[in-house]
C-alpha cells in the first residue's frame, strides 16, 4: 500500500515538472491579477476542509500585482 502511494506521488511530482516546464517554455502575459481575490478562494477551501477549526483569516482587499497568472496557478 505504502509502494502505491508513493508511486502515486511520483506521478504527480512528474506531471507537475513537466507543466512547469511547459509554461517556462511560453511567452509570459502579464495582466493585472487580484491576490486578495485567490487568497479568498484558498482560505474559503481550506476552511471547507475542516469545518470543525475556528479560523478568522485577515485579507488586505484589492491587493493586486502584476504578473502572469498562469504562474500563480
């Protein structure tokens, strides 16, 4: 059992190489992305999670940057 997760594992890590990869390749578009909105999402996410933790996030609002979001993703 412990062979198939780490097997596992070693896939993703590898899929996730090779994405990388893939977009250090491509041409970088930068565009005005919200960080205040992802981090948003993430918090929303991870409370979902485990709903029995108590957790009070505090999030500058409209904290943006300038980036390529494929990056960020």
């Amino acid at each position: 059992m412990l062979f198939m997760i780490a097997s596992s594992q070693m896939v993703k890590l590898t899929d996730d190489i090779l994405e990388l990869s893939r977009v250090a390749r491509s041409e970088m578009k930068f565009d005005e992305i919200n960080l205040s909105i992802i981090c948003t999402d993430i918090c929303k996410t991870m409370s979902a999670s485990d709903p029995t933790r108590n957790i009070n996030w505090l999030i500058q609002p409209d904290l943006t940057i300038y980036s390529d979001k494929q990056l960020l993703y």
